[in-house]
C-alpha cells in the first residue's frame, strides 16, 4: 500500500429515498450523491412509491429527499404521511421544488422539514446538507 494512502475502516450501508418524477433532476441529484461513501439511492417516482418502499422491512432508509409536486401523491402528503407514522417520523427529510406558491415555505416549515432548495438547485449544496443530517465524513 502506498505511504500516503491510509486504510479507512468500512463505511457502513446508508440508503436515501429521492422521491423525484423527473428523470433529469433525479440522475442530477443521484450522480451528487455518488459522492457519499456507502449512500446507496432508492428511487420512486411519487410519494405512494416512497411510502411502499418506507414499509419494506430492511429498506434502511435514513433520509428522504423528496419533490412537491408530483402525480398520484404529492411531496406535501408524503411527508405528513412520514411525520404521522412512529416508525418514520425522525426520518430527515429534504425538498426540493420548483413550487412557487407565497405560502409554501410556511407549509413546509409546518410539516417540519430539514432543508428546502428551491429550482435551480445547487446539487453540491443538497450532497452537504444531507452529509450534515447524516452526520458523514468524506475525508
């Protein structure tokens, strides 16, 4: 082994939901996460997808980054779904929306949310905060 490189211990397996219907903010953000040791990305298209996936025994979900606005079940009802069940409540969750509304950063300040980016985001921004809420190092 080379002087410099140093053995670093196994990162343990972390899974993040990215709850997104559009393929291109999806792979946009799924590649910025790339950069997380041992984070594996679980994908759905629409918050019943999230939910199915959330009460799969051993999904190992530790974080939920979700859209607003998206078919069949939007983020606004994922997350009050996430928040009103014990076993997900403490689940950090991040939006990202191009939700203009007045009132919705109050709706999701009410829903208790971890983060809200707007579109355009800044995928680098979302990877820290989610290192932040995962407490992760990438030394």
């Amino acid at each position: 082994m080379p002087e410099n490189e140093k053995m670093s211990p196994p990162v343990p397996a972390r899974a993040v939901l990215l709850v997104e219907d559009s393929e291109n903010c999806a792979a946009t953000v799924e590649m910025a996460l790339q950069e997380i040791p041992g984070l594996s990305v679980l994908r759905a298209p629409s918050g019943l997808e999230a939910l199915s996936i959330l009460h799969q025994p051993g999904s190992g979900v530790q974080a939920i980054i979700t859209d607003l606005n998206m078919p069949r079940m939007d983020g606004f009802e994922l997350i009050r779904h996430i928040r009103a069940d014990g076993r997900t409540a403490a689940v950090p969750i991040i939006v990202l929306s191009a939700d203009t509304a007045p009132d919705t950063p109050e709706r999701i300040a009410h829903l208790k949310v971890d983060a809200f980016f707007a579109k355009p985001f800044s995928p680098a921004q979302v990877r820290r905060k989610l290192e932040q809420l995962l407490d992760v190092t990438t030394e």
